[in-house]
C-alpha cells in the first residue's frame, strides 16, 4: 500500500488529489485532470496507468502523465516548475486552497 503525501490517500484506489488549483510559477491554474490531457494517448484507461487516480481525477504528486497547464508539456519536467519540490508544494498549495474553498476535489 502506498500513500499520498499530499491528500493521505491510497494512490492506486483514490478517486482524485488535491485541489482544483495549482501554483504554476505563482499564479493559479486550473489542474488537467486525467483523461483530457491533450491528444488522447490515455483514452483506453478508466484509472491513470502511473498514479492510479480515476478518469476525471487529479494526478498525485509527481505523477509522470499530468500536463502541465500552463505550457502543455509533462508537469513534473516542464521549465515552469523547479523540480519534484515545487510539484510537491504546488499540490500541498492546491489542497490547501481547496480547503478555504469548502474541500477537496472528489
């Protein structure tokens, strides 16, 4: 069993991580959730094949498929974050916003 960090969930049956939000070079975008990543590569899975987190889910920290939302390219590698680190505080970010919104994203 493996945990999430970020929302304390168990990776491979969690619906979704985090908020809705994310901190992408200080400002706030959207998270693309799985399945509608651009192009459509992940079509044929109803759960990510590297976090696990369900069709229409958010991606757990450090997950190799999420998009980034600002330039298009993978999240975790892209120029618009500084590495595992800031992933990490992005999704923590995220959750915490969620959480001033009224909860996580399910």
């Amino acid at each position: 069993m493996s945990i999430c960090h970020a929302c304390g969930q168990e990776k491979k049956t969690a619906d979704s991580c985090g908020g809705k939000i994310i901190f992408v070079g200080g400002l706030p975008f959207d998270r693309i959730t799985f399945g509608h990543e651009h192009g459509d590569r992940w079509q044929e899975f109803d759960r990510c094949p590297e976090c696990g987190v369900a069709r229409g889910g958010l991606h757990h920290p450090g997950c190799d498929l999420e998009q980034c939302p600002r330039c298009g390219r993978q999240y975790i590698t892209c120029d618009c974050v500084g590495g595992s680190d800031d992933v990490t505080n992005s999704v923590a970010a995220a959750l915490h916003h969620a959480g001033e919104e009224g909860g996580r994203h399910e």
